[in-house]
C-alpha cells in the first residue's frame, strides 16, 4: 500500500512538474511573440503586415541575431561600384550577387531583413550606385527607391543633337529637350574643357556611347559628362594627327561627322576619310549627301532627321552645310561620330580615290574610284 501510494506521489510531483514546464514555454512562447518583434522593429522599423505570428517571431530573432551583419557596413570607405537589378530578378539571387561583389557579408540575413520589411517585393530594377561603406539595411533601403536607380542612356553614333532630345523623355530622366537643345546650341555658360572653351555649339563633341546616370541629373550636368567622355576619348595623339594634317579640332571632328553617316561598315571609315581629304587637297567639293541631310533637317514629309532619295533640288539647296553648293568642310560638325571615325580621320587610309559610291548588293559597302567615268560604271541598274 505504501508502494502505491509513492508511486502516485511521484506521478502528481512529475506531473506538476510537465505542467510547470509547458507553462514556462507558453510564458516563453508569449514573451517572445510580444517582445522579439518590438525588439526588432525597434531596430529595422515595421514590420510586413502579411508575416504570420510566427513569421514574426522567427524572422525578429533571426534579425535581432545579425545585427552586426545587417547594421555595420562591410568596410570602412568603399569605392561606389554599379550594382544592376534586372527585371522579375528573384530575391535570393540579387542577395547573393551582392555578397559575391562584397556589398554585403551575408546573403542569407539580407534575404531575412528583405521578407520581415516586406521589402522583397518592391525592389526596383536598374543600375544602383552601392558601396561597401554602406550597410546591409541601407542597401536594402536603397534598391527599394526607383528615384536612387540609374539610367541606362545611349547615344548612337551618327545622331545629331536633335536626335539625342528626343530620346530624353523615353530615357527616365527629367530633362526637358529643349532646354538640352538651348546649351547645346549655346554652351557659352558651361565649365568647358580648355579645347572646347571657344565653340559655339556643342553639335559633334557629345560622345556616343551607353552612360549610367541619376534620372534627376539636369542637362548641365549630363552635358558636361558628354563632353567630358569626348574630352577623354579624342586623346593628345589623335589631337596631333589633326594638326599635322592641317585641321584644327572642330574641322577634324566635322569630318569624322561626314565619315560617320557616309559609313555603314565600319572598316571602310579610313578609306572614305582619304577620299574626302584627296578631294579637299585637289580643291574638289565634297559632295557628301549626310551634309545635304542635314541642312535639310526634319520634315513631316520625310518623317526623320535624314531625308532618303535625295532629289536634284535638295542638292541645290542654299546652306553653308551644303557641300554640293560650298568648297570646303561644312562650318561645324553635322552629327556626333563615333571613336572609330574621329580615329580614320586621324589615321586615314592612304588611296588614290577622288568618289565613292554605295554597292548594289545592299552590303552597306561601298565602290572606289579614281574618276568620275569609273564611278558612273557603278551606278546600280
């Protein structure tokens, strides 16, 4: 009897003490779902309203423990580096590359802090100025802003000014075209490089290329980046080329403009080049259609900046940049060219061809001739 009763003792006391236990868990489990969260929204803000009771808890103590990783930069100064998000890219994946590129120390806490914020769902694509001075949760917050996301911005060898306002508004940035047309047309009150101090328009020395800018840049400012990447490009060298071959800078980029419409292939830019300087050294025209175009401009009629089917009439037209009617290089450059046309007139190819003439195979490449008899014989039937 006494046996029994020990037995049963022993059983209320295990009991007791099950009950004890799982009560100290419930308390646990309480404080933790009132207090790891408050704990962490102290820290990182609000958290996603769609996370469960227990998504809250998890992901608050999970964050509460990468504090360090989250909330302290990777390095002390950092060079900014372009960090591009693509479209639909997931979230794992831009965590990932972001610590492969060092931006961050932990992948798998970024992804964390990103799910608890809710921000795992509104990153923005596009190009972001990030460094690894910046911490983890700054980062996050920046790929969240589409206003901190750079532009991609090309301009195509060949555009004239006018082409490259009209591509502004689909760009992304908040620049008005005609306002970017007014500085080009009269750069006068910009900090030009010392070269360029002294033109009157900008038309010829905004650089193609593809270029990653703020959406809020201001048309000064992505000017001078345009000039500034010519300024880079049309290298001492190639400066001394022009004058040993008697151009200054303006005459040898209005050239290289010339080149850069006559040329659809970009291995026969030297050989149009020494046409054009055989027919400037034997006092011929230059006779070049883009020039035409170009004093033509824009019409409704031909819908382009570049009128095709030229007629005999537009040949005569009265315009300084007409050089069917003018001796001589236009006064100022026609389009913007390119690296490798400013560098054919530079370094031209050496010929003895006064005309030139596009093939009839519709390759883009062109027929060379010494005479005008022979450039008639390639007339296409």
């Amino acid at each position: 009897m006494k046996q029994t009763s020990s037995r049963s003792c022993l059983l209320q006391v295990l009991l007791l003490l099950f009950i004890g236990l799982v009560g100290a868990v419930l308390v646990a489990a309480v404080w933790a779902g009132l207090s790891l969260p408050s704990m962490a929204e102290e820290i990182y803000g609000p958290a996603a309203p769609s996370l469960s009771f227990v998504q809250r808890i998890s992901y608050s103590a999970r964050l509460l423990l990468s504090q360090d990783k989250l909330l302290q930069p990777s390095q002390v100064e950092s060079s900014p580096q372009l960090f591009r998000v693509e479209p639909g890219e997931a979230v794992n994946t831009i965590a990932f590359r972001l610590e492969q590129a060092r931006l961050i120390p932990d992948a798998v806490s970024f992804r964390d802090l990103l799910i608890f914020k809710g921000w795992d769902t509104a990153i923005q694509s596009g190009d972001f100025s990030l460094s690894a001075s910046m911490s983890a949760f700054e980062i996050a917050r920046t790929i969240q802003d589409a206003s901190s996301a750079l532009v991609r911005f090309s301009i195509y060898p060949g555009w004239r000014a006018e082409e490259i306002a009209a591509a502004l508004p689909l760009s992304g940035m908040q620049i008005d075209p005609q306002a970017f047309l007014d500085l080009v047309r009269n750069p006068s009150r910009l900090a030009l490089p010392e070269s360029l101090k002294d033109l009157d328009s900008l038309e010829g020395f905004l650089f193609p290329d593809t270029y990653s800018l703020p959406r809020k840049i201001s048309a000064e400012d992505l000017i001078m980046i345009l000039v500034r990447r010519f300024d880079q490009q049309v290298t001492a060298d190639l400066r001394e080329q022009y004058q040993r071959r008697g151009l200054t800078l303006q005459q040898a980029v209005t050239l290289a403009s010339i080149v850069e419409r006559e040329a659809v292939v970009k291995d026969e830019e030297a050989m149009i080049a020494s046409v054009f300087y055989n027919r400037l050294a034997a006092g011929m025209r230059l006779e070049s259609d883009p020039t035409t175009q170009y004093a033509l401009g824009y019409s409704d009629a031909w819908g382009s900046w570049w009128k095709t089917g030229l007629t005999l009439g537009d040949l005569r037209i009265d315009s300084p940049y007409n050089t069917y009617v003018v001796s001589g290089l236009p006064p100022a450059p026609i389009s913007n060219p390119g690296l490798s046309a400013l560098q054919a007139v530079a370094y031209p190819a050496e010929s003895p061809y006064y005309f030139f003439r596009a093939a009839c195979d519709g390759s883009g490449r062109h027929n060379f001739s010494r005479t005008y008899e022979e450039h008639l014989n390639y007339a296409c039937p």
